[in-house]
C-alpha cells in the first residue's frame, strides 16, 4: 500500500490538468526516450517515469473534495493503481516492400505506440476508481432507503456535475 503520496502532474491553476505526454512540474520535461537505429529501420520509443502516474491523479481528485463529512488525509490506494516503471514503442521499415527510413515518421509511431500501452493501463485503473466510487454511492443510497434517511436534498451526480464544472 502507498500512502499519502504528493502529486507531480497538474498546476495549482488547473489541478485536472494531466499531461498524455507524462511531463513533469519541475522544467516540464518529456518522458521519452529515443534508439534510432537508421540502418536497421527501426525507431523505438521509451516513456519512462511512469509507475505512480495514475496514483498520482487518483491523489489530486481526491485533494480536490471539499467535503465536511469524510476525510480523505489518509488516503491509502492498493498496488492495483501503480503502472510498469515505463512503456515502449517500436517502429519498423518494411525495406523489402521499398519504404525508406523516416525519423521524424518513426518517432511519431513509435511514441504512439507506447502511449496506446500507457493509456490501456492507466484508463483501466481510473475507470476501477471510478467504479469503486459508484458501488460506495450505491452502497450509500441503499443504506439510507433501508434505514428511511431522506436524501431528496441530496443532489445527483448530473446535478453536480452541471453546476461544479464549465461546459466544454
């Protein structure tokens, strides 16, 4: 289990500002890293520094509750939420079929490629967060109509959603 562990990606201006590209806050500096290797036709990609990139979203949405009820200062998130240490991308010229070499092209592959890796797993953990947080709602709602809490007062996650966050 890890605990309370401060987040790196953001701003103070925009806290769900979470860069794809795996930047950090000190000198924003990309995560990658590039083997070209022209004779062979083959460009790989590397983004490293990856491991606590999903915690560390979890950890700022969950800074950013204001809530009167629940605290939230010993959050403890399960091994589940942490990724590989890096994700790698590769690719290569087909010469028998006449392609020729392009760097900037391989880069670009390359790059996509581990980030699709990257977001398979980072999407699969939010999107486990998320479900964890809807069966506690659940669990919640059907506490209160088993013990006649009345919670008409308390409104739904479209209406928060309508009046917490601008239209994009």
């Amino acid at each position: 289990m890890i605990d309370n562990y401060m987040p790196t990606t953001s701003t103070q201006d925009d806290p769900f500002l979470f860069d794809c590209d795996n930047k950090y806050c000190d000198g924003y500096e990309d995560g990658f890293q590039y083997l070209i290797l022209e004779d062979a036709g083959v460009t790989k990609a590397e983004l490293k520094r990856t491991d606590i990139d999903a915690f560390n979203v979890l950890i700022k949405l969950f800074s950013t509750l204001s809530t009167k009820y629940v605290a939230f200062e010993d959050t403890k998130f399960h091994e589940p939420v942490i990724m590989k240490p890096s994700y790698k991308g590769a690719a290569r010229v087909n010469f028998k079929d006449g392609d020729t070499f392009n760097e900037d092209d391989g880069i670009k592959l390359s790059r996509e490629k581990a980030l699709y890796k990257y977001h398979r797993d980072f999407d699969r953990i939010i999107a486990g967060a998320l479900k964890d947080a809807r069966i506690l709602c659940a669990n919640l709602e059907r506490y209160c109509d088993k013990n006649h809490i009345d919670i008409s007062n308390v409104p739904s996650v479209q209406e928060i959603r309508e009046t917490r966050y601008k239209k994009i």
